[in-house]
C-alpha cells in the first residue's frame, strides 16, 4: 500500500459509554442496569472486548500506513477517500451501515467478542488480521463482491443499502402508493409499506417476513432482489394481489406515492432517509454499487 493510502477503522460506542453519557456516572449506570435484572460486570465485559479489538486492530496496521478512526454516529460526516482500506470493528450490521458511505474501498469486518457476534460479513480475526491486512493493501487478497439495493426518487435523489431498503409511512400508518411492476402489472394498495431486499440482507428483516408466508425464499442470483409488501390491506380501492416477487439486474418496482408523505431508509437507519410526497413516484432495483468484502 503507498504512504499516501489510509486503513479507516470504524466502530460503534459499547454500550457502556452510552449510558454513561445518558446517565452521568458508573453508579447511576449501575443501578440503572440492577433495575432491569442486569448487570454492570456484564456490560463492562463487552465494553472491555471492544477496546481490546481496536486495540489489536491499531496494532496490526504498518506505522507507515496512514489512519483514519470514525464512530458508527460520525459516519455521513466522515469522507472516505478512493484508495482507503476500511476495518470494521462491530457487528455485521455495522458493515451494513458503512457500506452505502464507499464505492468499492475494500472492507474487512472484525468481530470484537470472538465469535459471538460473527455473521456473513464480520469473523474472528485476532492473529491473523496483520497478515490479512498485508495481503489486501498488496492486492492479493480474495475479494467478494455484494450486491446491493438502490432507491432512486423522481428528483434524482438515491439511497443505497446492503441489506434491505424499506419505504413506507414515518409513522408506521398504513402507506397508500401504486405498485407497478417490471412487467407491467400495477396495483393500488395500502400496506405497512414495501422492503426490498439483497441477498445479503435475506436473512435479516427479509427472512422474518418470508417466515410468515412460509416462503423462505431468498434471491438465487448474485445479483438478484427479493421484495416484500407487508400487510397489504384488501379493500374496494386497494389490492392485494402483488405482495412479492424478486428483481434481477436492469429490474425495478416503481411506487407512485398516494399518501401525504412516504419514506425510504436503508439498513435500519431511519435518522438518515429518503421522503417522497403525494405524486412523487420512487424506483428500487439493484445498486450500481456493491460492497467489496474480504471474507
């Protein structure tokens, strides 16, 4: 990797200092904890192994290299540069929430509680992270490549997620729009809103909703979507016929917005959102950018 290249580490705050922030003391924190059947010993375990993996993560880059540190509520004022390298220290859902921040840096996700916490996108690493961070500044390290979902308002605005981008009401009040297919269906509905998921994201919010349906069905295709209309309403003026189906790449649903106000998020992140208003018509289909992991 050049001198002039970055390693950006990127966390979350334990839990421990967010309620010392909210609650001013170890003792308050405490009896707060005590009040609800926990624990501080508990909290401060997973607060220690957090530090203990940036710890090892800031050990295991070059000295020469250049160094970025950014927290998880820092991440849309923080500029990530073209030749960065990005080690997530947190949960896969931490991955999820830097991957619309890059356009192809490649990212290595780390599991700060050994195996506790590991999914599709974070593993343990401990000794083995120098090495690996050695191989993928050298370029030779196995990349992957995820596929991820975009939703594109009428104005041009865009919104991309790894694992699923929902639209419905900010309240969480039935939303009314018209579905219109790829193929041509259409469909006037009111529901509790669409979500569209990735491959990746098919075993989150997506898998929870295919469960009921008794699909459990995800996408097939590397570069494929599944989508979802949750708790679609039958009425004189609204359907209920198209409640699922899956995209490929070039595939969108189109929603034509006939409520007041809808809104888009991606990957839980609600503060940070997309809003269509009556008329305003929304497009999701397959991102033109994907998420470059090294598993």
């Amino acid at each position: 990797m050049a001198l002039a290249s970055r390693v950006v580490v990127v966390y979350r705050a334990s839990e421990l200092t967010g309620l010392v922030n909210h609650h001013g003391t170890r003792g308050q924190v405490e009896f707060f904890l005590r009040s609800r059947g926990r624990s501080l010993a508990q909290v401060q375990a997973s607060h220690d192994l957090l530090e203990l993996a940036l710890q090892q993560t800031s050990a295991a880059l070059d000295p020469n290299w250049r160094r970025g540190l950014v927290e998880r509520a820092d991440l849309h004022r923080f500029v990530f540069e073209p030749e960065d390298l990005v080690a997530v220290v947190g949960p896969d859902g931490l991955v999820a929430n830097v991957a619309k921040y890059l356009n192809g840096q490649p990212v290595i996700g780390v599991d700060p509680e050994s195996g506790h916490d590991s999914g599709v996108l974070v593993r343990p690493r401990g000794a083995e992270l120098a090495q690996l961070l050695v191989e993928v500044a050298g370029g030779g390290a196995r990349l992957q490549r995820r596929t991820m979902v975009r939703a594109t308002l009428d104005d041009g605005t865009t919104l991309d997620a790894l694992n699923e981008v929902y639209l419905g009401d900010r309240g969480h009040q039935s939303a009314r729009y018209r579905l219109q297919l790829p193929d041509g269906r259409s469909e006037p509905q009111s529901s509790s809103g669409l979500l569209v998921s990735t491959a990746t994201g098919a075993t989150g919010w997506a898998a929870s909703v295919s469960r009921e349906r008794g699909q459990l069905w995800r996408p097939a295709l590397a570069e494929e979507l599944s989508w979802y209309v949750r708790e679609a309403w039958p009425s004189a003026a609204t359907g209920v016929e198209l409640t699922s189906g899956s995209l490929t790449a070039g595939a969108e649903v189109e929603v034509l917005v006939q409520s007041d106000e809808l809104v888009a998020f991606g990957d839980g992140l609600e503060a940070d959102r997309v809003r269509a208003f009556w008329g305003q018509s929304l497009r999701l289909g397959v991102s033109p950018k994907q998420l470059t992991l090294v598993p």
